[in-house]
C-alpha cells in the first residue's frame, strides 16, 4: 500500500513551501520524503502546523456583517422599504455609496454601502442638532439640565450681539472704487494670422515647427526672427490672397429664352456630362469642362478649333 499512497503525514507534491532537511534527502518520492522529514526527531520543526485546522478554528468572515444588516433593516422600518436585505442581484435602481465598492456580490455590496450611508446620514444628523442645541442656549431658548449640555454655555460671546459703541457705525460706508477695465480674453488665435502690430506675434523658444520666411532672418534673438518672419508671411498672403486667390469672373453671353428641343448641339448651352453621343472633335480638345467643351459642338464642322 505505501507504493500506492505515501503515509501520513506528508505534503501534498507540489507544494512550494519550506521543507526543512528535504534538500538533503534523495532517493525517494516527495511524499515518502517528507513524512519520513516530519517524523524524524532529529529534524527541528515548528510548533505548530504552517496551515491552521478550519475544522476546530472558528474564524470565519461573513459578508456583509450582521451590524450592516440590522442598520439596513431598521431603514427600512422607519424610513421605506425599497431597500431591505437582502437586496437581490439584478436590482437597477440606485444604491447610495455603491459604486465605490467592489470585488463583492451584489447584495453584499449594496448591504454595506446602505450601511455606510446610514452611518454618514446618522452623523450629519448628530452635527446638527449639536448646532442646534449650542444656538438655542446662547439665544436663551433653552436651558440645559445635563452637565454635557451646560458646558455648550461656555463661550465668549452670546447671542444676540449688541452694539459695543453705536456712535460709530457711521464711519464704515461704501465708497466707489475705480478699477481699471478688463481686456477681454484671448482663446489662443494663431501667431499667423495676427496683426503685425501684435507683440505677442512670435514663436515660443523652443518650437521645433517650419517658420515661414525663417531663412532670410538669421543673427537676432528667438522673439525678434520668428516674430519678422511671421510678419512677412503675413503680408504676403494677404497680398496673395487679393491678387492672386481672387475669384475669377467669366462674362459669357446669356443663353436665349428659347431652346428648341429637337436641336441636339446648342449654340450657348453645352451637353450634360456622361452625354454618351458624338461631339465634333472633341477627342482632339482638352484643357475643359465638359460643359464648356461641348457649347456649340458644330464650331468644329465650321472649321472653328478653338
């Protein structure tokens, strides 16, 4: 029997944990080794085993605990009774404080955030009737018979507050105040397109980007060449953008207000495009539209190759 199982006791093959004396024993398998390791008197061991009996330990951890349940409960006596445990999992109504729990079942989550909650709600509550209670002592509206109460007394001033000297409270008055006015802000334009004049019209030191005109200013400081390169950028494509960038106006004849619709090559009007008839040389032209091309298509019979 003990070529089939190792006796008792033994470790399990495969632990990884210490084992004391096993790296100086051989010739046997794991778990003969080790019981053989254990029950020698010569081999110093621990007092105790490295992994405790569950069995006779009564340590144990319950989620959620039963305070939690009880707070949860008692909510739902005097409050409502949506939320009561135990709060079952599916549940997509709101659950105060349970997003930032985690690692947990549903209803043990919501258990202990309900929980929380109610205990945050208790002390907020507790805080202000502590408020209360110190307000209506210092107005006189209450009077405290308990020693804890009559130590709220204790402060240095009382309500209601009176005038210490009345005479003077002409003395503080509102006076204007002249404030300079506020420049109104600027969302970041681009240092392209600022005006010449701006003296924020500069690359930063340090900008690794292309800078327009960059190479004709050259032995002056990081603000002054980027600012003069950007300014003559500017100017130029404002130049450009008037000269040359203009919209272009073509003057045409108007079309007559009369197009025979048995005619097939019209004088003023050009073909739609894809039109898949013959156009007269027109696999001789390029450099159109073809439109424009095809406008009086019979030019080309005329000996007309424009």
């Amino acid at each position: 029997m003990e070529l089939v199982s190792a006796p008792n006791p033994h470790f399990i093959p495969g632990y990884t944990g210490f084992c004391p004396q096993y790296k100086y024993r051989i010739g046997d398998t794991y778990g003969t080794t080790t019981h053989k390791v254990l029950l020698d008197p010569t081999v110093h061991h621990a007092e105790k085993l490295v992994l405790s009996d569950r069995l006779t330990d009564d340590y144990q951890v319950v989620r959620p605990p039963q305070k939690d349940i009880d707070i949860v409960n008692a909510r739902a006596v005097t409050n409502d009774t949506i939320y009561k445990h135990p709060i079952i999992p599916g549940y997509e109504g709101f659950v105060p404080r349970e997003h930032n729990l985690m690692g947990q079942r549903f209803t043990v989550q919501a258990t202990e955030a309900l929980s929380e909650f109610e205990k945050l709600q208790s002390a907020d509550k507790t805080a202000l009737n502590e408020l209360l209670r110190i307000g209506a002592v210092q107005d006189a509206k209450w009077y405290p018979n308990t020693l804890s109460h009559r130590e709220l007394t204790v402060t240095q001033f009382k309500l209601p507050l009176t005038d210490v000297r009345p005479e003077c409270a002409g003395i503080l008055r509102n006076l204007p105040q002249v404030e300079p006015p506020l420049t109104p802000p600027r969302h970041s334009p681009s240092p392209y397109f600022m005006d010449n004049i701006d003296p924020e019209k500069y690359f930063k030191k340090g900008f690794a980007g292309h800078v327009p005109f960059g190479y004709a200013s050259f032995g002056k400081v990081n603000e002054a060449m980027t600012n003069s390169a950007l300014c003559d950028f500017t100017s130029n494509y404002r130049k450009r953008l008037s000269t040359e960038w203009a919209p272009v106006t073509i003057s045409r004849a108007d079309p007559p207000l009369l197009i025979q619709p048995s005619e097939i090559y019209h004088k003023h009007i050009g073909q739609l495009p894809n039109y898949g008839g013959h156009i007269p040389g027109a696999i001789f032209r390029f450099g159109k539209t073809y439109g424009n091309d095809s406008r009086d298509a019979k030019r080309w019979l005329r000996g007309d190759y424009s």
